[in-house]
C-alpha cells in the first residue's frame, strides 16, 4: 500500500510539464521573460531535455548591470543558451561536462551531485551554482543563482583573458578577422610570458612566418580537455590548420601540447575557456613548427608558405631548441 502511494505520486510528480514546473520552481522572471521571446515561447510546451532556470535574484542582477530584457534579440539569444536539448540529470556526476545548447555554443559543468554542481559560461562571467533539481515530464530544470551569459568572439576573450601578446600576434599577423569568424575550432593560446619567452626571434619574422606560427595553434573540431584526458592522446585530431601534427597528450597529471619544433612540451594552464563556438586552452609555450624535412613533405593546408615556413622553422628551432 505505502508502496503503491509513493509510486503513485512519482507519476504525478513526473508528470509536470515544463511551464507547471517552472511555476513549481517559482523562476517567476523567467517566465514572463519566456512569454515576450516568441522563439523560446514555442519550443517551451514540448521541450524535451535541460533547462537552466536562473531565480528572479540572478536576472535581476543582469538587468541591473546593463542587461536590455526588452532587446528581443538579445533575450533569445540568452534564453536560448539556457536550453539543451541533453536531458542532464546531475545526479551520480562528478567531474566536468559540456552540454551544446540551443543556442549553439556549451556550457561547461563541473563539480559532483554530492558537493554541488557549477555551470560555467563566457569567460570572466561568474560560475553559476545549481542550487535545486525538478524532473519534469522531458527532461530536467536546474535553477542557477546565476544568469548564464553566451561566450563572446574567440578575439573579445582573448582580451578579456589578457592574452594580449596573442591578440597583438594576431593582429600582426593580418589574421584578426580570420580568428574573428572562427567556428567548430580548438586554439591552444600562449601566455604573454610564452611570448615573452620567443620575443627576439618573434621580432624577425616576417608577417606571413608570424602567420605559420600562430595557425598551428588552430585545431579543427571542439577538443575538451576531457577528451584528451580520456584518449590520453589524440593523434587523429591534432592536426593544426597548418596540416603539421601537434601531439596533444595527458600525462596523468598534465594536458600536454607539443609542435616538431619544441622541444619540451608546452603545458596547458587554463582548460576548456569558452569563446563563441571556439574553444580556448591557455598553454604555457609557443607552439612551434617542425624543421626543414618534417614541414616539406606535411605540405602546408593554409596558405602556400612552405618557404616562410622553412625559414621560420629554421630561425625558431636555432633560437630555441639547440
Ligand atoms: C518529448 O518526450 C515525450 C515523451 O518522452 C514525447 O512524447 C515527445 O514527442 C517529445 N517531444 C519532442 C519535441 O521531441
Ligand atoms: C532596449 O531594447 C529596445 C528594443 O530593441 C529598445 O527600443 C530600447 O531603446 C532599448 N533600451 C535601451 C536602454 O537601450
Ligand atoms: C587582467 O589584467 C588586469 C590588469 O592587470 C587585471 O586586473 C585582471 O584581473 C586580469 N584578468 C585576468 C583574467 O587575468
Ligand atoms: C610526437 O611524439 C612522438 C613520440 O613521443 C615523437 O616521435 C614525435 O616526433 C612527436 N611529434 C611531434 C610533432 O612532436
């Protein structure tokens, strides 16, 4: 009997659906917020998976802060990131995670069910904490103390990163614009001390050798720490945008990054920085292409300086390596 009542209520708690669940969860900003985004408006009845619902406080505190809630656009395309279509139940998690959201970029989850559970946003956002779990009939909403933001372009992030000797690279190197549109791609980023480090033969390069060095830092695809972490090494997808191979390895304690041209590898500082469909890992070194014969027979994917290439690769590898 005592039985048949609990199972019996577990169907009629499970079976809310996600506007009665966020009535339940009394996340009354965002669902009058909800009711003027029309977009979000009609996915909301049959929306199957996670929501993230940030308590009237935490959108307060946005608005406050300079946030248009009557920009229409802008709404949807905060709203939107607090939708995944991955149903995250949060529970038995430990360690870190990354949900796609509707939105097209991640959110970043880390910490334990048993500890509490943090989801991160844009670089230099605050982290937000997941402070109540409701199950309702396609998914999960887990209300946030605060208002996840969506990360801002790979080049906005790297200044707010203070990566500034990158940023001033890139610049350079005539590649802001190109980096500016970069989607579905991994950049390993130097520190300023990187760069510091390499500041008499970076001074020598031409623009389109300062080109070479800074492309093989641009890996295809979305590369989380995690998955270097599982793979121990990911051989197939360490290809730079320059067609030379990086190795890309865990070593049990450490992510690890190295070009042909380094010759200790260079250790990544910041894991998993979100930008704007790129994915930022802050790396200790300079990345440096291979010598001579390793850079000849790879051929170049990005441009055609296998010349520049040579040179740079010579004048580097001199400086640094001998
Ligand atoms: C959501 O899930 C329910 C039940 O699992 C299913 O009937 C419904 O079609 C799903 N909705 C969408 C939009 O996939
Ligand atoms: C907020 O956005 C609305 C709609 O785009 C616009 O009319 C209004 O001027 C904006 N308010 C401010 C303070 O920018
Ligand atoms: C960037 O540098 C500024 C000024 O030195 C400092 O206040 C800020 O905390 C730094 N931010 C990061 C993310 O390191
Ligand atoms: C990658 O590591 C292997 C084995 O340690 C080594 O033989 C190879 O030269 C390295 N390649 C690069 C590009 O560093």
């Amino acid at each position: 009997m005592k039985f048949l009542a609990s199972a019996l209520l577990a169907s009629v708690v499970s079976a809310a659906s996600l506007i009665d669940t966020l009535t339940t969860a009394k996340a009354n900003t965002l669902i009058a917020l909800v009711k003027t985004a029309p977009a979000v408006l009609s996915a909301v009845p049959t929306f199957n998976g996670t929501l993230f619902a940030p308590t009237d406080d935490a959108l307060a505190a946005v608005v406050k802060a300079g946030f248009n809630a009557s920009d229409i656009t802008a709404l949807t395309n905060v709203l939107t990131y607090h939708l995944s279509a991955t149903a995250f139940s949060g529970a038995s998690f430990d360690g870190t995670g990354f949900l796609t959201t509707v939105q097209g970029n991640e959110v970043k989850a880390s910490g334990s069910s048993a500890k509490g559970i943090k989801v991160s946003s844009a670089f230099g956002t605050p982290d937000a904490n997941v402070v109540k779990t409701y199950p309702y009939d396609g998914g999960f909403v887990h209300v946030v103390d605060q208002v996840l933001i969506p990360p801002s372009n790979v080049v906005a992030t790297a200044k707010a990163a203070n990566l500034t000797s990158l940023v001033n690279a890139i610049v350079t190197a005539g590649l802001a614009d190109t980096v500016s549109k970069l989607s579905g791609v991994t950049i390993l980023a130097p520190t300023n001390a990187a760069f510091d480090a390499i500041a008499d033969v970076a001074k020598t390069l031409t623009v389109e050798q300062l080109k070479q060095v800074l492309l093989l830092h641009v890996l295809p695809g979305n590369i989380h720490s995690t998955d270097i972490v599982k793979a121990k090494s990911i051989p197939a997808a360490a290809t730079s945008a320059t067609g030379q191979t990086l190795n890309v390895t865990f070593d049990g304690t450490n992510v690890l990054a190295s070009g042909a041209g380094n010759k200790a590898a260079a250790k990544v500082l910041v894991a998993d920085v979100l930008a704007d469909k790129v994915l930022v890992h802050v790396i200790d070194t300079v990345l440096l292409p291979g010598a001579a014969p390793a850079y000849a027979t790879t051929g170049l994917k990005v441009g055609s300086a296998s010349g520049a290439a040579l040179g740079v690769a010579s004048a580097l590898v001199a400086a640094l390596v001998m």
